[in-house]
C-alpha cells in the first residue's frame, strides 16, 4: 500500500488487526512510522487513530453483495432454424428499428411520438423522480450544515405583594417587572457516518430503481413505437384494400353496364342485371366500411403523435412498405436488450441492496454533531469572545430491544429478493417465449402468402376462363358473378395475410428489443414537452 503522507508522519500499510461482530468481521492494517512520532503528542494520536478505526469501519458494508441471478438461456431460437440473417442490423444497433420499413413518413410519426406523447411523458416523469431520489440518497453521506439566528425578549415578576411577619403585621410592597433580551446566533453541523454500509445499500438500491425506472421509460417508449407502426402500417394496408374495392367496383360498373345494354337489346335476362347491380352494391358497402375502420387507425395515430385526432390526417399513399428482414440474434442477448427483461434485473438488484439496508438496523448509529455561535443579552457586545460557546462530540444510538421488528423487516426483505428473482426468471421466460411466438408466426404468414398467391393466380384463371365462355355464350351470368366474387376474396386475403406478416415483424422487433441495450440506462434523452423546472 502507497504510504499517505500526513506533515512529518505517513500512514502507511502495517500489522494487521481484526475484530468480529455479529457476522462481520473488520480488518485495520494501519500503523503510524515516522522518525518523529515521539513528537506527536498523544492528543493527536488517540483523533488520528480513532480517523483510522473509523475509516475501516466504513469500508464495510452489512448485506450480500450483489450478484445476477442464474437464467437457463438455450443456444438458439427453435423457430430461428433457416432464418436469414438481415442486412440491415445496424439499424436496430442504433435504436430506429421503424426506419427498417423504409417509409419516411412514418419516420416522421415516430419523432412526433418520442416529443409529444403525454403516455412517454408521463414515464419521463417517473424516471426523473427515481433519479432525484438517487441524488437524495447520494447526498445523505455529506454533512448537514444548519445556522440560526435569533432575539427573543422575556419578562418576570411585576406587581405587588404582601409578606407576613409572624407576629401578627404584614408588610406590602411591589416590585417591578424584570425584561431582559436575548441576541443568539449559531452554526452546527451534523454528520451521520456510514459505519456498516447503511447509506451505501441504501444509495445502492436507490441507483438500481432509477435504472429500473429507465428501462420502464424504455419500454413504454417502444410500446408506444411499435404502437404507431403497426396502426400505420395496417392503414396503409386498408388503403390498399379501398384501391383494391375502388378498381373493382369500376369494373363491375363497367359489366353493369354492358349488361343493361345487352337486356335492352333483348340478349340476356332480367336477372344478368340485377345480379351485376348486386354485385356491385356489395363491393361499394364494403369500400365504405374500409372508410371507418381507417379513421379509427388515424385517429389512434393522432393521440399517439399527442394531437387531437380532428387536426390530424393522413393522406393516402400508392405502396404499402416492404416487409424488412429482421435481426434475430441469440436467446442470451435478450437478458441485455429487452427492457423489461434488463428491469426486473435491476429489481433484483434493489431488493438485494434492501437486505444490507435492513440488516443495518442490528447496529449502532454513529452522528458526529458540533455547534457554535455567540449569546448575549445586548446587541453591543453580541459578537465577542466572552458571549461564544460551543460543543462538538459523537452519539452513538441502537435499538437494543424491539420484539423482533428488525428481524422481521430482514425477513420481508429477504422474501422480496426472492419474489423480484421469480419474477426476472418468469420475464426472461416470458420474453424467450414471444420471440418464439412471433417466428412462428411470421414463418407460418409467409408459408400461407405463397399458397394464398397461388389461389389468387388459379381464381384469375377461372375468371378469364369463365367471362370467355360467357361471352362465347355457354354459361349464365350468375357462375361469372360466383368467379368474380372468388377472385375478389382471394385478392383481399392476399392483402390480408401481408398486414399481418407486417404486423407480426413489428412485434417481433419489439419482442427482439427493438434495438435498446442495457449500455443505454445512463443515456436518457429528455422530451421537448418535459418540465424544465
């Protein structure tokens, strides 16, 4: 050990000593060496050694230090087998994963929520509140300073009296009222040490709520997000659909004409007409549908981006975005990039460093107290060497009997610990399960978009084939309808099918993480809309 100067004596690294309490044991290897220790006086020694003793003592903390509970994580995804590694991972390396669908409108969406969400809002809130109280905590290992001043007045007596002599007089009198006045000033100055490690699992657990609160404000930020890109994405896929009815119902104005035109001149029946005019009215009423379904996205959208919905539209667009290629990764890269995964490890991490805090409780409080200042009763010589006064010492103060209160707040936090380890585990659990969930389900979409294209190209068929054995006259008008109505819902369960395998991608981005990364708790970007106060 580095010796540490100290005038003429150092202070260095010497015999070791140690002593046991409790369950702690405390370790002081510490000696003086100076060629001119005899020159110390003993008056100095006994504060320096007692500086010593209690430096040593504060090196020590009560509790179990930390350590990350065991998760059983396996080497792969089992639905991951043949997925395609994405090339665009270093998107999702920076956080803006909705940047992957390629849509700069929708970027722009995304920057309006993470300004003006009042949801977002509400959680940087909470995370500057648990991060104050970090400070407070941090701030209970410095002294508290205190001055005050006063003048007070203060009176006695006043009045008459009788006195008795005890042969049979009395003797009355009066006296006059006594006023004096009192100036006082004075400072003090409080320090609570940190002999077995209170402060510091307190400031412990604190520290680990705020990055818990940093991964909540995570996490809502990402739900929120994912929130936002699949009400858009699924509007745009509805726009698709109202193009889809729209182009349709043209054609089948077009045949409901040409129809009128052939029962005018006499070629075909009554009912080829009214079957067209059916057939076109129902495309129509599901067009309309589309309309409502659509604006309770926009207004979704609206409150998202922190608008009211009757300020905000959206204009309709001729594309709906490309499905990305995601970024799978390894089951194990999940503990540090999913937040609410990373959140319930800092819980634990809390409840652990609540334990020290309580076991704390078993031991004496050392407050080192000095205060100072002048008395006087006239404001003349108020400020003078014969009107100070002053007292310094320790306190220690212990509970040396209470029933078993402290022992069974050491209990209820020990049974918390292992409540926020269960609840990490089933997280980690729930989180490997998602991720699984959403592989299937993107693979499952992909499988049923190739049969559903091909049922699409077979109705096309059918649909030519059939309009040209009408034409050719071998077949009524009602089997063209039945084509033209399977062809139809071929075409728009083929766009179904591709809003959900856009959907289940943005799930599981978010299910992935969405890019965030534990290295992130220490770099929380305030909102524009936050209180500067």
């Amino acid at each position: 050990m580095k010796p540490v100067a100290l005038g003429d004596t150092a202070l260095k690294a010497g015999s070791e000593c140690s002593f046991t309490l409790g369950k702690l044991r405390f370790f002081a290897g510490f000696r003086l060496v100076s060629p001119a220790l005899t020159t110390v006086s003993q008056r100095l020694l006994k504060p320096l050694s007692l500086a010593v003793a209690i430096a040593t003592l504060t090196a020590c903390a009560v509790g179990p230090d930390y350590q990350r509970p065991q998760t059983d994580s396996p080497a792969a995804f089992k639905q991951a087998a043949g997925w395609k590694a994405a090339a665009p991972a270093d998107v999702l390396q920076r956080g803006n994963w909705w940047q992957l669908y390629g849509d700069a409108q929708l970027n722009q969406l995304v920057e309006r929520l993470n300004a003006n969400n009042q949801s977002l809002a509400s959680a940087e809130a909470q995370y500057r509140q648990a991060r104050a109280l970090t400070r407070g905590a941090r701030a209970a290992f410095f002294p508290t300073v205190g001055a005050q001043a006063g003048v007070s007045r203060a009176g006695q007596g006043g009045g008459s009296n009788t006195i008795s002599t005890g042969d049979g007089v009395s003797v009355s009198g009066s006296n006059a009222a006594r006023v004096s006045k009192s100036y006082d000033t004075s400072l003090s100055v409080s320090w609570e040490l940190d002999l077995w490690g209170k402060l510091r699992r307190q400031l412990e657990a604190e520290t680990a709520s705020m990055d818990a609160s940093a991964t909540d404000l995570a996490g809502v930020r990402l739900s929120l997000q994912s929130e936002l890109v699949q009400s858009y994405l699924q509007l745009r896929v509805l726009d698709e659909q109202k193009r889809l009815l729209d182009d349709t119902a043209n054609a089948y104005r077009r045949s409901l004409k040409l129809t009128e035109n052939q029962y005018n001149a006499g070629i075909v029946p009554k009912s080829d007409v009214t079957q067209a005019r059916t057939q076109l009215k129902s495309t129509e009423a599901q067009a309309i549908d589309l309309e409502y379904q659509r604006a309770q996205l926009e207004h979704a959208i609206a409150v998202l981006i922190g608008v009211p919905p009757a300020d905000f539209a959206l204009a309709e667009v001729d594309q709906v975005p490309a499905l990305p290629a995601v970024p799978v990764g390894v089951p194990s890269a999940l503990l540090e990039r999913r937040p609410d995964i990373a959140g319930a490890e800092r819980r634990v991490k809390a409840a652990n460093a609540d334990i020290g805090v309580e076991q704390a409780a078993y031991y004496p409080d050392l407050t080192l107290s000095a205060s100072g200042g002048y008395r006087s009763g006239s404001l003349n010589d108020w400020i003078s060497a014969p009107n100070r006064f002053w007292s310094i010492g320790p306190a220690f103060a212990m509970t040396l009997f209470d029933g078993g209160i402290i022992r069974s707040r050491v209990e209820q936090a020990e049974a918390s610990y292992d409540q926020t380890v269960a609840d990490y585990r089933q997280t980690v659990l729930d989180g490997f399960r998602e991720v699984e969930d959403f592989l299937v389900q993107l693979e499952v979409f992909e499988r049923e978009s190739t049969v559903q294209g091909e049922a699409l190209d077979a109705a096309r068929e059918s649909l030519r084939l059939i309009e040209n054995q009408y034409k050719a006259g071998t077949v009524d008008y009602n089997s063209v309808v039945n084509v033209q109505t399977s062809a139809l819902s071929n075409e728009r369960n083929l766009l179904t099918l591709q809003g959900s395998r856009l959907t289940a991608s943005v799930q599981l981005i978010a299910a992935l993480g969405g890019g965030w990364d534990a290295q992130q708790l220490q770099d929380i970007p305030p909102m524009q809309n936050a209180s500067t106060r």
